[in-house]
C-alpha cells in the first residue's frame, strides 16, 4: 500500500521527505527500535519500582536534587520508565512513549554530565542492581546518547508493525 | 504482508503525542504514589520534619563516619563491607569481613563467627548513592538481632578522611 501524506501535493518539503519511502522508516526498522527501547526500559525500571528507596539513595548521590524531593522522584520515575516502556513493546501510543523515553536518556545524560563535570565518583544506577555497579562515566552518556536515535525514530516514524494496535 | 507507510506528523499530531506524554507521565506517576503508600518497601513521600532524610528500614541505623571511626579506634564494632570482593581487595578497613549482596549466603559462612558474636556490627558499601550496605544489613537482621548500623558516607568518605586501610583479598 502507498504511502498517505498529511499535506496535500502543496505540502512542505519536510513532511514530504518525512512520508518519503526509505529504509529508516520502514516499518519493520521501527518495530525494531521501538521493542528495543520498550524492553531496555521495561528491564531497567523493575528493580528501582521494587526497591524506590535505594533508587531514592542513588538519585541523591547525583547531588542535583534536595534531599526533601528525592523520594518522590525514587518513587514515581520507575513507574513512568516502566509505563512508557510497556507502552513501546505493546505500540500503543509509541510517539508519546518514545517522546518520554528521549525526554528522560537526556534527563539522564544531563544529570551525568552534571555529575562528571563537577568530578563525582559515584555509581551509574541505570541497570540498578541487575548488572552490578557500573561507575558513572563517559561511555554510559555515550550510550544513552545512542538510545536517543531509535527514540527519534518512533517518534518520526512510529509503526504499527508488531503492534497491539496501530500507531 | 506489504509494509504500510505511516502518516507524517502535522502539528496536530505533534500536539496529541504531547498530550499523551503528559497523560502517560501523569497517570504512571499516580500510579507509583498509591502503589508506594500501600507497599511493604514504600517510602515517605517527603521526610517530615526531624526525620532522616534518606529512608532506612527498620533496624537498620546510620553512624556517622566519625562515631564508625572511633568504633573502629575502641576495636568496639565488626565492620562488614558490602562493596565486590575486588574493590575490598584493593583497600578496605582494617579488620573489615567482606559479604556483598550477591552471593550473600557464601560470604556470610565465611564470617558466619565472627557476625554472630559481634557485639555490633556497622557495614559499609562504596559511597552515599549505594545500598548495598542495607540490603547487606538488612539479610543480617534476619540472623543477628538489631540494630545494625551502616555508614551511609560510604568507603571513599572513610577514604578521603585519611582513616586506616589495608589491601588484601579476604582470606
């Protein structure tokens, strides 16, 4: 089936470039990007939502919140990972998800370089404690710059292929 | 199954996949409230006035690093480290027994002694961002009775402020 265009034959050059057909929006490379980052998110969240309160030490350690208000993040960003996550691999309302999920690697990213620049020596806590400690540095904002690339995807393509129900 | 192009976003589309952010953001954090305020593990929401900012379980208790090192003076404490046996193998406190979380059980019996006679026991873990230091307190609640302490500055508090250490593997 061809593809439909938002904007008639007059339409701007970068919604028509955006709907033109390439190997980047195939719908197979989107379902590709959006089970990747709904099963990294969905397994990162699980051990921070059963233990909020270590998550809650960990965010403190980054020095960027007031103590008062870092259980309230320990509480409810898990919940929100693993929401927006979920919502990925079932492709129910990907371009939001994959919306929250950019929205939160260059939360992640900016409270790393944050840390780093100011010389904390302190744990990553992204796959707490499933992989172990993994010392804060450089290559994980590296690679949280990397997850940001399938996110754009979804967000610019987003696929029902594989999908509980269509974007 | 022929792949179906999908529609690019107008501004309409950009707006409702805010929208949905929001709606995912806010309804997901709801969630997280209520599930914390009935949950076994949950935490205050905001420490109320007076109370230790950084929660702690029952029977486990913060000790300054300066009341750990005059514990550690008097010989008056067994200090457990919870940090990997090759970071307590590079520098660790003198006399410290090493029992990280994972494989917990292993590393207990190898100090089994030692823990069950200690008159009190205060463990530690790498800095003020780890917990392994609780879940490690916490397992020993369930062999030894309370409290235990931990230092929730960590081991490079105790190494910045020039306390003792010594390398070696444990034994």
């Amino acid at each position: 089936m061809a593809g439909r265009r938002l904007s008639g034959p007059a339409g701007s050059g970068a919604l028509n470039a955006a709907s033109r057909p390439n190997w980047l929006g195939h719908p197979a490379v989107g379902a590709a990007c959006r089970l990747l980052l709904g099963a990294v998110f969905v397994y990162a969240s699980f051990p921070k939502l059963l233990r909020p309160g270590d998550f809650a030490r960990l965010v403190h350690g980054y020095q960027l919140l007031h103590p008062d208000l870092v259980n309230l993040v320990g509480i409810t960003l898990p919940w929100i990972e693993v929401a927006a996550g979920a919502f990925l691999l079932l492709g129910i309302l990907p371009r939001s998800s994959a919306a929250i999920v950019a929205g939160l690697l260059a939360l992640f990213m900016a409270a790393g370089f944050l840390a780093l620049a100011r010389g904390l020596d302190i744990e990553c806590g992204c796959f707490f404690p499933l992989m172990g400690g993994h010392e804060l540095g450089w290559d994980l904002l590296a690679r949280d710059a990397l997850l940001l690339l399938p996110a754009f995807q979804v967000m610019i393509w987003p696929s029902s292929f594989l999908a509980w129900r269509r974007a | 199954m022929t792949p179906r192009l999908t529609r690019t976003s107008g501004s309409s589309e950009i707006l409702a996949a805010l929208l949905g952010a929001a709606a995912i953001v806010l309804g997901s954090a709801t969630v997280g409230v209520v599930v914390n305020h009935f949950s076994p593990r949950g935490i205050p929401l905001f420490p109320q006035p007076g109370e230790q900012q950084l929660h702690l379980p029952p029977g486990v208790e913060s000790l300054a690093l300066e009341d750990a090192y005059i514990a550690f003076d008097e010989n008056s404490a067994l200090f457990v480290d919870a940090r990997p046996p090759e970071e307590y193998a590079e520098q660790h406190i003198p006399g410290a027994v090493n029992v990280p979380p994972t494989d917990f059980e292993a590393h207990f019996l190898d100090w089994a002694d030692e823990i069950e006679t200690a008159t009190r026991i205060v463990v530690i873990c790498a800095g003020i961002e780890c917990s392994d230091s609780i879940q490690v307190a916490e397992r020993l609640l369930e062999i030894v009775d309370g409290p235990v302490y931990v230092i929730e500055e960590g081991w490079r508090a105790w190494q910045d402020a020039g306390y003792p250490a010594q390398r070696g593997a444990a034994p």
